[in-house]
C-alpha cells in the first residue's frame, strides 16, 4: 500500500507542477494583449489536463467501491456455503457415528460378524472398511461421500480466504485512489482559483469559446453528413404507364400469398457491441422517456458531488447522476460511467439529443446528461454541485442513447 501511496502521490505532483507553474507565474504588467492571450490559452490547457487526470483517479476510484462490492457480495456467498458443508459434514459424520455405535451395541446382527468381537483388534483402516459396508448395506452414506464433502469444504474454505485477502488489498485500493483524488481535486481547484484571481472573466471566456467553437464545428459536420447522405440517395424513377392487367386464368392463383411471419428464434432486437466502436449511420430513435430523465436532473440542481453517492437531494457523483435520472424513467443504468457506456446503444457526436449520455475522456471517466444546443447538465468532480455545462466537444468520447 505504501508503494501504490507513493506512486499515486508522484503523478499527483508532477501534474499539479505543470498546472500551477503557468497559474502563478504571472506575467508582466505591461504585457502585450496577444502575450495575454497566449497565457490565458495556455493555463487553460493546462487546467484541463488536471481536471481530466482529476476525472480518470475520480472514476478509478469509483471502479476501486465497486469491484469491493462484488467482493463483498462473494465473501457473502462463500461463507454460506463454508456454513453449509460444515453442517453436511457435521451430520455425515454423525449418522456414520451413529452406524458404529449400533454396530457394537447389536452384537453380530449388524453384519459386522466377529471382526469386532475384540475391540483392540480394530485399528483405523478396519473400523473405516466396516462402516462403509455398512453405510452401502443399509442405504444410507459412505465414507467415499464424507471424503468428498471434507474436500469440498477445503476448497471452499481456500476460496474464502483467497477473497478476503483480495477484499483486504482492495480495500488498501481504495484508501489510496481516494487520497490521489482528493488531493488532485484539491490542486486542481487551488490552481483555477490562482488563476481566476490573476485573469479573471478571461479565463472563463476561453473555456466558453473553446466549447462553442467545439460545437459549431460538430455542427458543420453533421450538417455535411445530411448533404451526402442526400447525395447518395437514387432519384426516383419516372413511373410508366400501367400494363394492362393480364386475363386470369384456371391455373393462376388467385388467393394473395401471407405475409411472412417471424421464427420464434429471430432476434428483432440489434445486438449493441459494448466496445468502443464507431456508431451506426442509422441510431436507434430517441427515447420518449428523455424528458421524464432530463427533469429528474434538473431537480437535483445544486446538490453536492460525493464519489460513489447517488442520494437524491443529498450527494451525487457523474454516473451517479445519470443513472438516478434514467432509473426515474423507468431505464436501468449501471453506476459507473465507463460501465454505462459499454451498455447503452452509440449515436454519433452530430446526432446528439436531449437525454442522450455524453461521454468524456479516454478512459472514459465523466459522463454528462445532453440537453440540446451545446448544453449539458452533470455532476463535476472538479466542482462542488450538478450544474449545468457548456459541453467541449474536443473532450467527448461518445455519445450513448438510454431508453
């Protein structure tokens, strides 16, 4: 742990030196406007690679609860069935018991004949021999089956242990991303707040250029793939004039052929491949229940970001945000952004609409609920409360479609 510690404390430095060296250095007073221009440009980009490294602990951290849920989920499991085979155990062993006690009470009824007429001639392999050709006689249990069982238990005792271990050192994990992204947070905001305080609304208007520009050139580009498809598109033919209708006759069927009707083994429903693929010219149809998601984000409008939260009113992370907003809507999503991605069908940047999930980053680590004309409501890790965003399109991944 103290190595994981300290290798995380390293790449939170060296990235915090490179966003807070532009930030406070501050350049001349009688610095030219494009020497302004160019600084504030710079801390921006600076700024932007802290915030999406302050995303990628955030989410890792994130994966880091999850992965120990499913662990303790299995711990859970595991100890249920230690429980169990230690009672299967404990009642093979006392019907076995039991056959040996009434083997000696019966005197020679039993089948076990004179073999344990003298008691100190029975030795360990004897008494096992008996048992088992009495347990097959009367139907009951074996020693083979308590061997078994035995077995079994030690196995599932091995896997218990190997999964606390895994739990413990998970547990170690998570302790370590979450120091890694609260100081990384905390760098990030002390970086902006120097920033801030040095070129004020030039810096705010940057990063809203920057995003506008983003989408202006999505624009652009979907606007261009509308024109080739209508390009491509065949001219419709000048229909001829109707042929006569030919006279029927004895032979020519005249009953219309049905209609075909699906096997029951045809899949209707397009199989989404939940890698990182291109998106299909043709996207699925927008949810009608985008607007039901859409208000139910609206409504958490100043409730604080917590990792890993998803209480409504009270905290929330990104995914978290999006998952409780669609769930609202009747639709299922993971908590975990790069989880959620794998899940939903993919649209194309161009085709984005209301509702749909606007994904950040490579790994993905933010996810984002699209509200149409460039804007987008979230969960911000590097902020303090969901808010509404103007989306930088130079950082989306992807685009997903719930519903």
């Amino acid at each position: 742990m103290n190595r994981l510690r300290q290798r995380v404390a390293r790449l939170v430095v060296v990235a915090v030196a490179v966003a807070v060296v532009p930030a406070t250095n501050a350049a001349p007073v009688s610095a030219s406007p494009a020497d302004e221009k160019a600084r504030v440009e710079q801390i921006v980009d600076e700024l932007a690679r802290l915030e999406e490294r302050s995303d990628i602990l955030a989410e890792d951290y994130v994966t880091a609860i999850d992965e120990k849920n499913q662990l303790d989920a299995a711990i859970a499991k595991a100890e249920k069935r230690v429980t169990t085979r230690e009672s299967q155990v404990a009642e093979l062993r006392g019907s076995l018991a039991d056959m040996a006690v009434q083997a000696y009470m019966d005197s020679g009824t039993n089948g076990l004949g004179p073999l344990f007429t003298d008691t100190t001639e029975i030795t360990d392999g004897l008494t096992r021999d008996e048992l088992s050709r009495v347990a097959l006689s009367t139907g009951t249990a074996t020693t083979d089956e308590l061997d078994q069982l035995v077995s079994d238990l030690e196995e599932d005792r091995d896997e218990l242990a190997q999964l606390r271990e895994d739990a413990a050192a998970k547990a170690e994990q998570i302790e370590a991303a979450k120091v890694a992204t609260d100081e990384t947070k905390a760098e990030y905001q002390a970086a902006r707040e120097d920033a801030e305080a040095e070129y004020q609304q030039a810096l705010v208007e940057e990063e809203e250029r920057r995003a506008r520009e983003s989408f202006e050139r999505m624009q652009r580009e979907a606007e261009g793939a509308r024109r080739r498809a209508e390009e491509q598109q065949p001219e419709t033919p000048t229909p001829d004039a109707p042929a006569p209708a030919p006279t029927p006759t004895d032979d020519d069927d005249q009953t219309p052929a049905p209609a075909p009707t699906p096997d029951d083994d045809d899949d209707v429903t397009p199989v989404v491949d939940p890698g990182p693929v291109d998106p299909p010219s043709d996207p699925p149809p927008v949810s009608g229940r985008s607007d039901t998601a859409i208000a139910a984000a609206r409504s958490q409008l100043g409730v604080p970001y917590v990792y890993a939260k998803a209480i409504p009113g009270v905290a929330f992370d990104c995914s978290g945000l999006t998952s409780w907003s669609w769930a609202q809507a009747g639709v299922y999503l993971p908590h975990q952004s790069r989880a959620q991605y794998a899940t939903v069908p993919h649209v194309a940047e161009s085709q984005a609409q209301p509702g749909d999930l606007i994904f950040y980053y490579s790994p993905i680590s933010h996810v984002s609920i699209y509200l149409g004309g460039g804007q987008a409501i979230h969960a911000p890790n590097s902020g303090s409360v969901v808010s509404y965003t103007t989306v930088n399109w130079g950082n989306v991944t992807g685009v997903g479609r719930p519903g």
